[in-house]
C-alpha cells in the first residue's frame, strides 16, 4: 500500500533496476524522470483524476505494471489524468493512440532544429560518434509532425544542390572511398548473418571512422559526396542494428543522421533507402502511417533516378507499411508493382546494396503483408511461392529467414494446421541458432506464447517441451 508520504520519493529500487536496462514504454521513461515507483505513480495519477472531477482511481501499483509490460490501454478518464500529470494537452489525446501521445512530454530530438546544411550534418555526425547522449528508450521518440519536418527538410537540402566543401587538412581520395564502401558491403553481410547483438560496436566503430574523416578531411566534388554517402549508409546500418536490438530511440539519431548526410551527399538514392528502413521502425514500433509517409517522400524523390530494382524494393516495403494499416487493396497494387518492377531484370547500375531484394524476398513481404490482413491462406501460398523462387535463406539471411518462418508457422496455426506449425516453426529455431537479434527471438517468442494456446496437441506440446 502506498501512502501519501511516498508520492513525492526518491528514485525506487524499481526505478534505479529501470535506469540500468532498456526504457521499452515511454510511460516507464516518464515515470523515472519523475523518480516515482509504480505504486506512487499510480497514487499521482489518482490525485490528477480526482483534480479533473473524474472521481477517484485505484492506487495500484499492478495497473501501472500492465499499461507498461503488458500493452494494456488505460481508461480514456485515466488517459486524460496521465495527460495533465506530464502536461500534455488534450488534443493530443483525442488524435493519437496510446501511447504514441505519451512522446509529448519527452525530451526532443536533439539536433531536429538544425539547419539543413554541411556545418549541421557535420555536427550531428560528430555527436553521434563521440557517444553523445545516448539514448536507452526502447521506444520512438519522434511525434509524426517531427517526422513530417524531417522529410521535408530532406527534400528541401536535396532540391538546393549545394555541394559538400573541404573542411580540414586529411586528402581523401576516390580510392579511399573505395575501401569504404567495400568495407560498409562487408558490414553488411556480417548483419545477416550474425545480427544486431554481434554488430552493433563494430557498426557503431565503421560510423566513427567515417564520421573522423568527414570532419577533418580535403577533397573534390565528387569524392566528397561519395564520402558523405558513405557516412550516411554507416549511419542506416548503425540505425538498424540499433533498432534490431530494440534500442529504437537511438535508432533514431541514427535515422536522422543517414539523412542529413545523403542531403549533403546530394544522394536521394542513399537517403531513400535510409528512410525505407525507418518505415520498417515505423511500422513495427509506431504509426504505420508514418511508414506511408516516408515510403511515399522516398518514391517521389527517387521517380526518375532509380533503377526498376529500387522501384522495387520500395513498392514492397509501401506494400508491407500498407498492411500495417489494413489497407488491402493498396498493399495489393504495391505488390504487383514490385513484382513488375523486378520482372525488368538487374542492372549494372543497381546500387550494391540490394542484393537482397529478390522475387523470394518480395514473396515473403507478400505473405507477411497477407498475415497481417488476416487471410492466412494466401499467407501460406506466398511464403511457399518464396521458398521456390529464389530466396536464399538459412544460409545468407538466418535471422530475416527466421521472422518469415516464425509468420508462416503462425498462418499454418490460423489454419490449424498444427503439424506443418510444428514443422516450420523448428525450422526457424534452427535458423537462429548463430543469431543475436532481439526482434528475431521476440518474434519466436511471440509464436511460442500462441503455441502455447493449443499444447494440448501432442505435437505442439513435444516442440514447445524441446525448445523450453
């Protein structure tokens, strides 16, 4: 039971265990900032209803617990108790989900107010490679209006053209770029193949490197947006293996640098690409329709510049963001667009960077987008029209090959289907057992906890005792 007393306490065990690990509810990173355990949180949030004329709460600390771990959505009275305890105004509220309104009242992103030019780009780069303020919330930071900014500061520094000017004393040369890019190819790859866990001091120790340089560095014109580019794709890497461990506030920073940096390469290709992995954050921990947006921004600006292979990759990943939002009849015509689109065959121009998107990798975005539409038949014809097109899987991609898996074990559970579940499902345990990556193993989590629900299904029951 918490007293009166203990509403204005110090910092909790609770909360001093919270500061050590991941702020995965951005409730739980508020709730720190005010040094409050759940119990006292809850009392506080009791004390603003009833300031409100809405009556009296429960002070209970397991309310609080629920909302945080469990994805439980208070009670509109006690959203707008939360709302007026961090200040947040009303509006809000009514035209955000819980708890995306919740960003409000959290620190800004630092830098979102710099101008869109090379001293900016060279500042943010430098903040993020000296370790600044690094960012803990397992959670999104930016409010949609943020994002909308950013993307519209991005096309604006792409439409000025203004080339990047030597800034210091070290010669680059074209040849160094070279062992950049190739180095950054490598990096890559190690990402599919070992993950986030493995990754993320290595990408984070690439992205200084090339931030060094571009601080203190002579070059021409071209060698000089070839550098910035390259800053800008170690940053995407950075910002994805960041957001595969679930760390998606910094993945964030990252995001917004990968940008900056392509404005000031002058490449829209790098840039789009960028923004084509944040739409995947944006889906899968916000506002689907904010992975509209950028999937959108990205298209537009790369319309007469991209090869049908990038075409491509952007109509599958607008399909993907599409379902997210249940729109089917779109999602449908960004599928076939893709399929078009690589139907044209490679090029000797495509970027390096696509290697991965194939026919099979479009086939599984397919059933991945049918699952979450709710059609778990067609979900299960597209992942196996994947497995017989050309997608590489276990070998080269065991994490993304995992995820598929574990979507298509969940088709064939909808199906109740439970030996072919059981089938595919140990097949994706094989696949991450070289894998560090947070998303993969909740993804497997996920499907176990639904497993769970049918144990009583020899079969089921034997999978989930061998995998315990």
């Amino acid at each position: 039971m918490v007293g009166e007393g203990d509403i204005t306490g110090s910092l909790s065990r609770e909360n001093a265990m919270t500061e050590l690990s991941l702020y995965r509810h951005p409730l739980t990173f508020l709730r720190a900032e005010l040094g409050l355990s759940m119990g006292a949180y809850a009392a506080r949030v009791d004390l603003a209803h009833r300031a409100l004329g809405l009556g009296a709460l429960a002070r209970d600390r397991q309310k609080v617990y629920r909302w945080e771990a469990h994805g439980v959505v208070p009670e509109p009275s006690t959203q707008r108790a939360i709302a007026a305890l961090h200040g947040i105004p009303d509006h809000l509220v009514d035209t955000s989900a819980w708890p995306q309104w919740l960003q409000a009242a959290c620190p800004p992103e630092r830098g979102a107010d710099l101008p869109w030019d090379q001293a900016a780009t060279v500042e943010v780069l430098c903040d993020l490679a000296r370790g600044g303020s690094v960012d803990r919330r397992g959670f999104l930071t930016l409010t949609s209006a943020a994002l909308s900014s950013s993307i519209l500061g991005w096309q604006d520094a792409l439409a000025a053209m203004t080339a990047p000017t030597s800034t210091g004393r070290r010669q680059i040369t074209a040849a160094m770029v070279d062992h950049l890019e190739r180095r950054l190819d490598h990096l890559r790859h190690l990402d599919d193949a070992l993950g986030s866990g493995e990754l993320r001091d290595l990408a984070q120790a690439e992205f200084s490197f090339i931030a060094g340089l571009v601080k203190d560095s002579r070059f021409d014109e071209p060698t000089g947006r070839r550098l910035y580019a390259a800053a800008a794709e170690a940053a995407r890497c950075c910002a994805w293996v960041h957001f595969d461990a679930g760390y998606h506030a910094q993945a964030e920073r990252y995001f917004a640098a990968a940008l900056r940096a392509s404005a000031t390469a002058g490449d829209v290709l790098t840039g789009a690409y960028a923004m084509s992995f944040q739409a995947i954050q944006s889906y899968t921990a916000g506002d689907p329709r904010d992975a509209v947006a950028l999937i959108e921004a990205a298209q537009i600006q790369t319309r007469n510049r991209a090869t049908p292979r990038f075409r491509a990759m952007l109509a599958a990943r607008a399909a993907r963001s599409l379902s997210k939002t249940g729109d089917r009849r779109a999602c449908a015509r960004a599928l076939d667009q893709a399929r078009d689109a690589l139907s044209a065959g490679p090029r000797d121009d495509d970027p390096a960077y696509l290697y991965w998107v194939t026919l099979g990798e479009v086939e599984m975005i397919a059933g991945s987008s049918a699952l979450e539409l709710g059609d778990a038949g067609e979900a299960v014809r597209r992942f196996d029209a994947a497995m017989a097109a050309d997608y590489a899987g276990d070998d080269q991609y065991p994490r993304t090959h995992a995820i598929y898996l574990a979507r298509a074990a969940d088709a064939h559970l909808m199906l109740r289907d439970f030996d072919q579940a059981v089938e595919v499902a140990d097949h994706a345990v094989r696949c991450l057992g070289g894998v560090d990556s947070a998303r993969s193993s909740a993804t497997m989590a996920g499907l176990r906890d639904k497993l769970a629900g049918h144990r009583d299904v020899p079969a089921v029951r034997d999978f989930l005792d061998l995998t315990a």
